[in-house]
C-alpha cells in the first residue's frame, strides 16, 4: 500500500471523529458524545498503525487550536482539564481495540467493550486528580450514565463493521 493511501486513510479517520465529536449531548460535566463510537468504528476497521496515527492527529489538531474536540473545544487547556483523560484514552482504545482479534461480532464486541474501558480509567483518572472530585463522584458522573449508552454504540459497531469490511474487501488495505 502506498504512503499517500495510508495518508488518506488515517486523515478520513480523522476528519470522522472530528465531525461526530461535535454530536453531544451534555448530561453534567462529561458529556454524552459521538467521539467513542467514531473511535470504535476506526480501531475496529484499521490496523493498529493507522488507528493510532488517526487519534493522534486528531488531537494534535485539537492541541494546535482546531475545534475538533466534543462541542468544539480544543486548545492545551482542554488536553489538561479534568475531562481530558477521556481524550487521552482514546490512544488506548484505538491500541487495545485494533490489536485484538475481531473476527466475529463477539469478538469485535468485546474488542470495543475493552478499549471503551481504557477510555473511562484514564477519564476516571483525570475527573479524580485534575478534577479533584471523589473516587465516587468521579465514577457517578464519569462512568456510570454512561454504560447504556456506550453499549449501545459497541453494539452498533459490532453490526455495522462486518458490513463496512465487506463493502470495502475490494481494497486492498481492507484485504489482509
């Protein structure tokens, strides 16, 4: 595969988790978005090497002042607020998600539900250190509402995946 193909597809990859970043709904100091699911669906169809590279463009466009981030935001001080071990994590949920076995919608199901879960370590980490909130609270308002929904979309992953993969098997980064 040629580097401008490989370039082509970590910047597409990147250009939907900015754009379904941007689909929020605030429920308290962490809001419900989009961004968790457009990482899913680039971990659950690349390669570890351009999920990565995908989620770490997008937030260095975040970094450099581009409203990429949920609502928006973006900046240094995003990157550093209590909420920002959610962006953070999705390095690891793009790792973990990507390197794991996703042949069938089990598999792939339980690939999200682990690199969803690196996501909420790290944003429960960050709600309890930066945001100096509780171990409780930081689990009350950064982990608990948001188990339904974030099965939801895993689950959505899980169907729309096998359909994407089969749709795209004529190319041939999808092929291997």
């Amino acid at each position: 595969m040629s580097a401008i193909y490989r370039l082509l597809i970590i910047s597409l990859s990147t250009a939907i988790l900015a754009v379904l970043s941007q689909l929020t709904i605030p429920i308290g100091i962490t809001p419900i978005t989009l961004q968790t699911f457009a990482v899913g669906l680039i971990a659950s169809l690349l390669k570890w090497k351009e999920a990565l590279l995908a989620v770490i463009l997008y937030i260095l466009l975040g970094a450099l002042g581009l409203p990429v981030f949920s609502g928006g935001t973006s900046g240094i001080a995003t990157l550093v607020s209590p909420n920002s071990g959610f962006i953070w994590g999705f390095l690891l949920f793009a790792l973990v998600t990507s390197l794991l076995p996703k042949t069938n919608i089990l598999s792939l199901f339980l690939a999200n539900v682990f690199g969803d879960l690196c996501i909420f370590v790290c944003g429960l980490l960050s709600l309890h250190y930066l945001g100096q909130l509780s171990w409780e609270a930081s689990f009350l308002a950064g982990f608990l509402p948001f188990i339904p929904v974030e099965l939801i979309k895993i689950l959505l992953i899980s169907i729309i995946v096998p359909r994407l993969r089969q749709s795209l098997k004529t190319i041939t980064y999808f092929q291997s």
